[in-house]
C-alpha cells in the first residue's frame, strides 16, 4: 500500500504496512491511529465553523492491530466558539482507544507587538539545516512507520536522550487524500518517547499509555519539529514531554504517559 490507510466504507480503514511500529510486528505504530482519530474529529468539526484542533487526548488502551479498524466519534458539548468531542477507535470488536478533542473557531485576531509570548521561539535548526536520520533498531532492523516518515536532527542525537527531530509525511495517510496540517502533527507527535529515549532499548519497554497534544495555532507546511525529553521515576513509569514546531516556530506541545518495564 502507498498510504497508511484505505478507507472501507464511512469511519471503516485497512491499515497497512506503512502503519507498523516498533514494539510487535503484528501492531501499529500509535501516532498513524492519533492522526486518523484526528482526521475524523476534523470531519465531526466541520461545518460547525470549528476549524483549529486546539487539543487531542488519546488513551490507548490496547495495541492497534495491523488490518481493519473503525472509528466512532460524536460530541458531548458545542457551543459558538468551542466543541469538545470524544470517541472511540475499535478493531476486532476490541476498544483500542478512545479519545476526547477541543475544537475551536478561530478569528483573525492580529497579536500587539512586543506581545510577550508572541511570537513564539523557532525550533533548534530549520529541515534543510539539519541532517538526515532513519527510524529503525540498533541492528538496522526497520519498521513500516520507518517507511511512513522522513527523518531531520535538529538538535542532539536522535534516539540517544534529549533531541530534536524534524517529521515529515512520505506516504498520504488515507490513500488518495492529502492529510490536513493537524494530521501531519499527530502523526508526528507520538515519537516523542523514542527520539528521546535513553534507556537501552534492548533490556527496557518505555511503551506510552497515551497522547496528549495542544496547540495554539495552525500548523504550516510539511515539516513538524518535535523537541523531546523522557523522565523517569524509578517506579515504573514515565513521561515523554515534547515542544512542537513547524517552520515558522512554536506551535505547542505534546505528552506521553509511559510504562517503563525490563524486557
């Protein structure tokens, strides 16, 4: 397949290879299902005049099976100026998520100069200042999210504790489509956990339990920036923390609650 889903039928995909991660061959990568889930909130907005993702929740209860899944989605409260919605992502007959999102509507509301806060900082080095990297094992053993995904070092060592990573889309998400800016970041913004990872991937599991992600404005272009840090508590969990970018700066940040277990 030359995207990371087909669509079946209304809220109905097969995904394929290109969605596959690094943790069981038999099971998506996380941040594939967070942007289809956003995709669907999106189509749930539209027509409300509920058009800037202003936050994304998933909780991730189970593994993504690679293959057929379905998508649920419906909204708990709208008003004029936000919508907050909640759902659920299902494969074989298995809740595998289920999230909650904000949409909001967004104004042309020019920002004073000499605002502080505005405009945000840029991200460590622009995409064609920063050299290429490839997802993948230790052993150069790859994954089909290696496939889905081109990979930039911004800042750091990739993979090796505290870095920078620039994403981008190589593959359309739903076949035949052209993924919307805040599909590209959730897509993206689930890899917080493994850019920045500092435990040996080979003795430890630092698997995300969820995703968090808020932004305060549109995305721009094909390139998004994660700037990712992993703490750890000695108890057995974690957090992955990540500011995200596009070319023209700050856009927001994203978090992952993790599991830290020895293989």
């Amino acid at each position: 397949m030359d995207a990371a889903y087909v669509e079946l039928s209304e809220g109905c995909f097969e995904a394929g290879p290109l969605t596959g991660g690094p943790w069981h061959p038999d099971h998506q990568h996380a941040g594939p299902p967070s942007a289809l889930i956003c995709r669907a909130v999106e189509r749930a907005a539209e027509g409300r005049g509920l058009t800037h993702l202003g936050r994304l929740t998933v909780n991730l209860l189970r593994p993504a099976p690679i293959g057929e899944c379905q998508i649920e989605v419906g909204h708990d409260h709208l008003s004029r100026n936000a919508g907050h919605f909640a759902g659920r992502l299902i494969a074989k007959g298995k809740d595998i998520a289920r999230f909650t999102a904000l949409m909001q509507r967004e104004e042309d509301l020019p920002v004073p100069e000499n605002t502080p806060g505005h405009p945000g900082p840029k991200a460590p080095k622009p995409p064609d200042e920063s050299p290429g990297a490839r997802m993948g094992f230790e052993d150069g053993t790859a994954f089909g999210y290696t496939d889905l995904v081109e990979n930039r070092v911004a800042e750091g060592r990739a993979f090796r504790g505290p870095s920078a990573v620039w994403f981008r889309l190589t593959h359309p998400l739903v076949k035949d489509e052209a993924p919307s800016p805040y599909q590209r970041v959730a897509v993206a913004a689930d890899s917080g956990n493994g850019i920045s990872a500092s435990l040996d991937f080979s003795k430890y599991l630092f698997v995300n339990c969820d995703l968090t992600v808020n932004l305060f404005r549109r995305p721009a272009g094909e390139w998004i920036c994660l700037q990712s840090r992993s703490l750890f508590g000695g108890n057995g969990c974690g957090l992955a923390d990540s500011a995200l970018y596009d070319q023209e700066g700050l856009i927001g940040r994203a978090t992952q609650s993790l599991a830290v277990r020895p293989r």
